[in-house]
C-alpha cells in the first residue's frame, strides 16, 4: 500500500472525493514554489502531483509550458525537484506527491538511480506522459517493482479495443484526460465526463480522477461528482504567473479544495 492507496482509502472511508493539485516544482523559483507545495494539504489539497520542468512539454499548453520555462530560468533541475520532495517531507508524511513530467530527464539520470532516489525522496507516483504501454519495461514495471505507483492517463480518444491495454499496468488512479487537445483549453464538462468514467471503471478496479478544464469551484464539484476525484493545475498556474503571494495562490486552491468535497 502507498500513500496514494492509503489516500483513496481514507477518502472512500469519510465518503469524500479527491482534491488533485497540480505546480510546476520551481515555478517561480524555488523558494516561493516550495512554499506554495508545503501550503497545499492545509489547504485542502488531497494528492500533489510535481511536474518536473522540462525543455520539450510537448502535451502541455502555453500555461505549464511557461511554467516549467520559468522554472528551468530559475535553475530547477530533477535534482532540485527531487530535494523539493524531501523538503517537503521533512514536515508532512502522509500527503501523497506524483511527479508529472517526460522521460527524458529520467533516462538521462539513469532509471534505477532515478527510481532509488526519488522513493528515498518520499515520492509515490509517477506519471510520464510520454511512455506509452508498449514502453512499460522501460519505466513502469521497475517503478511499481520500487514501490512507486505508476499513473495512467486515458483520454476521450482512449476506445475499448485500446483501453485495457492502457489499464493493464497501471496503479494507484486513473488520470482521465477530459477533453481533447492540451492543457489548460476548454473547460470539462460532467454530462460529458460520466459516461467515460464509467467505461474505465468497466476495465478498472482503481480510482478514476479527472482533470484538464476544471477552473472553478463549481467545475471541481461538477466533476468530482462523477469521478473519484479532480483535478486542476493551470488555474493554479494561471495565479503564480500573475505574481500573486503564496497565500493568494493557497487561498484560490481552498475554494477548489472546498467544491470538490462537496461532491
């Protein structure tokens, strides 16, 4: 059982969904970033997936593109972002962490180093948006063999021939990808989203959260309402983009945090 297990667990026991944030470590700068990061379970935050900056995010949008841009400015590193996640151990054990990114910075580092270091780290998932399952001896069978879940994506375009395959490794939830395109477009719609999240569950015994499109506190609970959970990064982003204080940014993901436990 990881952390993310034991989250979805508790959740289901207090008959609550999951609130799912999403920061670019490093985003604006290391400080402020991990001051953002520490603040997030207080403020309602369930599960933080870490993206981890990289020069090519070829699936996000201009928003978490000029994020990991900003990051990487400031000097971030997978190093450094894997220090954000002892940082923010040193004050919080239960608080699963998933680092987002591209495999690109991992092979460079080596994958068994990589996988050591980051569970040595305190982080519990993983989601590599770039490693289709075709690729799961690369990454995914020796991170779930490290103990670290390994984080699926599934998407409107993801049909029942391919969907199995997809879920055959996967652990921890299902990210599902609610609208075509990248990161931070459209907003998700609920009415669209519930039968989707139904056909997953029809191949999958893990949780399903959802994200991309959520900006609102009333789209979180829209959403959350017909999933396990919801996600959102891009308005968090939009906010650290706009200078706003730590506390602005925590106070922002408070009201989310509030909606989608209201589902």
């Amino acid at each position: 059982m990881t952390r993310i297990d034991n989250k979805f667990a508790a959740l289901k026991k207090a008959g609550k969904k999951a609130f799912v944030t999403y920061v670019m470590a490093g985003d604006p700068d290391y400080a402020t970033s991990l001051e953002i990061v520490k603040g997030l379970p207080a403020a309602g935050a369930d599960i933080i997936e870490l993206g981890l900056p990289f020069t090519d995010p070829m699936a996000d949008g201009p928003t978490i593109q000029l994020a990991g841009q900003r990051a990487l400015d400031a000097g971030m590193t997978l190093e450094k972002t894997l220090q954000m996640a002892r940082d923010f151990r040193a004050d919080d054990d239960e608080t699963p962490i998933v680092m987002m990114g591209y495999y690109n910075p991992i092979f460079s580092r080596g994958v068994d180093r990589f996988l050591s270091d980051a569970k040595a780290a305190g982080i519990d998932g993983l989601i590599i948006v770039d490693l289709p399952p075709e690729e799961d001896d690369e990454l995914c069978i020796p991170a779930q063999n490290a103990g670290l879940n390994f984080i699926r994506l599934a998407t409107p375009t993801t049909d029942d021939k391919r969907l199995p395959k997809v879920m055959q490794n996967t652990s921890g939830f299902v990210y599902y990808v609610s609208i075509t395109g990248i990161t931070g477009a459209a907003e998700a719609q609920a009415g669209d989203v519930a039968p989707e999240v139904a056909r997953i569950k029809a191949v999958s015994d893990l949780p399903v959260v959802v994200g991309f499109g959520i900006k609102t506190p009333e789209a979180a609970q829209g959403i959350a309402s017909v999933a396990d959970g919801a996600v959102v990064g891009s308005a968090i982003i939009d906010l650290i983009a706009d200078d706003r204080s730590p506390a602005e940014v925590l106070a922002f993901v408070k009201t989310l945090a509030d909606g989608a436990h209201r589902a």
